[in-house]
C-alpha cells in the first residue's frame, strides 16, 4: 500500500448535532486500531474539540484545518537507551 498525505484520506467518521458521542469514540478507537490514521469532520452545529478528542480515544492530532481533523495512533515509545557515538 502507497503512503498517502493526509489531504489525500477522505473522512471515514462525521459527527451529527449530537456532537462526540460514547458511540463516536469507540468507533474512532477501532478505526485507530485497524487504520492507524483516521479523518474526522463535524457539523457546524456540533461542538467538538479536536485535543479532547484525541485524549478520549488515545491518539494524536496530526492536523486540524476548520471542521475536520486527522488522528494517528499513538506510538509507542521504544525503552532503549540512547547511545553515545
């Protein structure tokens, strides 16, 4: 599979009226796990907060232009110590 550009990836999650809901984060969460990277977009009527949003399902922005946000996966970070050269 080609890398593609987060401009590229069309939303696969749209947040209603209802704004973020329990069923909106579980189903961002699974996305996550399965696709790593998901698009989101929201209606102008819903109030959303992209950082909360992140923090509820365990990931990371990665951008935020107006309506619509992108979420990665966190990574997990290695335990290694750094080496000196």
């Amino acid at each position: 599979m080609e890398k593609r550009t987060v401009h590229e990836l069309k939303p696969t999650v749209w947040i209603g009226k209802r704004g973020v809901t329990d069923e909106a984060v579980e189903e961002i969460a699974h996305q996550l796990e399965e696709r790593k990277v998901v698009k989101i977009r929201w209606l102008h009527s819903a109030d959303v907060d992209p950082e909360a949003l992140a923090a509820r399902t365990g990931s990371e922005v990665v951008d935020c232009r107006g309506r619509t946000v992108v979420l990665a996966a966190r990574r997990e970070r290695s335990r290694r110590t750094p080496r000196n050269i």
